[in-house]
C-alpha cells in the first residue's frame, strides 16, 4: 500500500458570477514511502490547490485521500488535524512565520499542535540548516533564505512522514534557492519522509528523477458556468 494515495478527488471553486471552474479533478494518484516526486504546472493549474487538498487546509468535494492507511476526507475535521499536524508536514513558498517570535519558537509552536513540544530535537533541527547561531532571532532579523530553513526545520518537527512544499524556492534567488531545495531533500531523506513539491520552475524541476505533469493526473477539465 502506498504511503499516499488520491482517489477521484474533486474540488471547484464558485466565481463571483455565480459560475463556477473545476481546478482539481484526480482520479488517481500515489507516492510511496521515502519517495520524492516533484509535480510541474504553471501558475494557476492547481497546483497549491491539489497540496492543500492533500494537507487537509481545504475540504475535497469528493473523492479520497488516503495517508498512511486514514482517509483524510471521510475523518471528521478535529482527527483530520491530528493527522496533518502529526504525519504532515507543510514547506510553503512565503514561509508562514510568525513575526513575534524567535526562530526556535516557530518551531516549537509547531509542535504544539503535533506529537508534543521537544525543546531539543528543535533546536538540533536549526543547527541541521545552518541557524544554531539564529535560534533567537525573528523572522525580520533573518535573511529570505534563513527564513526558509526556519519553515524546513517546522516542517519536519513533529517528524512527518509526508512532507508538502509549495514553490519552497519561488521567493528565493537562484543559489538561496538551489541550497534550500538540496537542505529540504536531505533533511526528508534523513528523517525517511516522502516529498511531494509542486513548481513550475525548469530549473527546481531538473533536480529530480520523477517528475510528473498536473495536467496528466488531471482529467480533460473545462469552466462549468452557472446558470
């Protein structure tokens, strides 16, 4: 059994018209255990719409989405954030820190919701990307690439066994953004985590051996208008 598997999963979104446009229509897809696959589209395919499905942040129309053996969609929604906050971890593209607080304390409040707080396992995870010597300091003290190691080390807290990243290089400069994607692949690999990372960016793309077209999971789509 694969460690994840999407099956005939929609989700549409209404536009203001009242029409309404498929953005996701899977009917099947699979990663297994420790596999790192990187999905290509441009922007606007669905791409972060289809990891947030995944990630349980949006509620599928229909369909499954089955994480190590649960299905996300038929949980109710307090044992659906279990299971993100436990087995899922999310690298986004503008980091999602919180402004207030030190680097260590964005990533403990990651725990919190998670397997419990481990004072040590995160701060071993900022001196893994390089920050033991920023473990105070707040997002605004950081550069842009030490903010994305900030977003890896939460990402991997609570030890997941799917990591998510959404364009994690995109507000990064080419040799920031070469280092963060090697540091998120070793870190996964190390901690024996699948990666699922959606980019539309040739050369992020050109580091994997799989990669895969979101316009082949997805069936032929077109706008459905209302009436």
């Amino acid at each position: 059994m694969p460690l994840l598997e999407v099956v005939d999963l929609t989700k549409r979104f209404v536009s203001p018209d009242g029409g309404s446009s498929i953005v996701v229509d899977v009917p099947r897809f699979a990663l297994e255990a420790g596999e790192h696959l990187a999905l290509r589209g441009p922007s606007g395919s669905g791409k972060t719409t289809f990891l947030n499905l995944i990630a349980g942040i949006l509620q599928a129309d229909s369909g499954r989405i089955v994480l190590d053996g649960k299905d996300l969609v038929a949980l109710p929604e307090p044992e659906r954030d279990r299971v993100r906050a436990t087995s899922i971890g999310y690298v986004f593209q503008t980091f999602n820190l919180l402004q207030g607080f030190t680097a260590l304390e964005n990533v403990v409040l990651g725990m919190m919701f998670g397997r419990g707080v481990d004072l040590q396992r995160a701060r071993q995870l900022l001196e893994r990307v390089g920050l033991a010597d920023r473990v105070n300091y707040r997002p605004t003290q950081l550069s842009v690439g030490q903010q994305q190691r900030v977003a890896v080390a939460r990402a991997l807290a609570n030890q997941p066994k799917l990591v998510l990243a959404d364009e994690p290089t995109g507000n990064l400069d080419q040799r920031n953004g070469r280092e963060a994607l090697t540091l998120i692949r070793e870190v996964c690999r190390e901690n024996g985590a699948a990666l699922l990372l959606v980019s539309h960016d040739a050369d992020v793309l050109a580091q994997f051996e799989k990669v895969r077209d979101l316009a082949e999971l997805n069936r032929a789509m077109s706008p459905v208008t209302g009436s």
